[in-house]
C-alpha cells in the first residue's frame, strides 16, 4: 500500500472511530449528567449547584462538537484530494449530494435537541430549591447562555461542509498553481 492509499484509509478509520465516539460520548455525558444533577438535587442547597450539571452537559456537547467538525474537515478533505471521478472514491461526494434532499434536514450530528433538552431539564431542581429572583435569574442566563451556543453551533454546523468544501477547493488550486 503506497502512501496516498494509507492517508485515505487512516482518514476514513478517523472518521469512523470518531463517529462512534461522538455516540458513546452523547451517553457518557448524559450518564454523568444525571448522576451530578441527582446528587445536587438530593443534597439540595443553593440554586447555583444546579451549574456543576450543567457544566457536564456544556463539557460534553463542546466535545461532541470538536469531533463532528473535525470529521466534516476530514470528509471534505477526502472529497476533494481523494474524489476524481471516475477512478476515485466517490462517498464523500454522494453523501454530500443525498444530504440535503433528506425530509426535515435528516439526522442532527450534534444531537442538538437532546442538549437543550437536558438543559431544560436541570432547571426543575429550582423549582424545589428556595431561590432568590436574583439568584434565579443567574443561573437562568447561564443555562441560557449554554442553549444559545447549542442554537449557534448547529446553524454553523449547516453550514461547515459548503465553507470547509470551498476551503479545500481553493487550496488544491493554490497548490497547482504552485502557489504553496
């Protein structure tokens, strides 16, 4: 196997491995959640514990983010230093052109709602917990600072395949103009 072969087929193992890890992690986050936020709501206390669950599932979905972008890089670098038809690889390429056309945007890499709604979740604790407004009102702009970057992060996560695609183009180009 020459170099360029193992390049690809390392590439499309990271891909996998990652994919699969972004699953496992979406679990082991939500796992760890709970565990945090059943233990604070059974300790009870102030309103401000109901923070180290939520860092939990900010932690988790930050990680499960890194992973999906960076297999998205990894795919459009495949489709365009890999893919020339007839003779390449073509998945990148198909999987790009079936994506779009799916009913109601297909599946959510992110698992975005999931997110927000363990986020919405560990705000119930406080309706036990005495609280001050102010107090309330903090840890509620903190939960809704972290539903803010889960909206933001799957809007460019719509976006990420067409500038990363656009991206890698230019650079092919650059480098065959003998440019780089």
């Amino acid at each position: 196997m020459n170099l360029r072969e193992s390049e690809y087929t390392a590439l499309r193992q990271t891909i996998a491995s990652r994919g699969t890890t972004r699953m496992a992690l979406l679990t082991v986050t939500l796992i760890g959640w709970a565990i945090v936020a059943a233990t604070v709501t059974i300790l009870g206390g102030h309103p401000a514990t109901t923070l180290f669950p939520l860092v939990v599932l900010a932690g988790g979905f930050e990680a499960v983010h890194a992973l999906h972008v960076g297999v998205e890089r990894i795919g459009r670098y495949l489709q365009v230093f890999y893919e020339s038809p007839p003779e390449g690889a073509m998945w990148e390429t198909t999987a790009m052109s079936v994506g779009p056309a799916l009913p109601g945007g297909g599946v959510d890499p992110l698992f975005t709602l999931i997110f927000v709604f363990a986020t919405s979740v560990n705000l119930l604790p406080l309706i036990v917990t005495p609280a001050t407004p102010v107090e309330l009102l903090v840890v509620s702009l903190f939960h809704a600072g972290v539903v803010v970057r889960l909206v933001r992060a799957r809007r460019a996560a719509t976006r990420q395949r067409a500038v990363d695609l656009e991206s890698y183009r230019a650079v092919k180009l650059r480098m065959s103009n003998g440019k780089d």
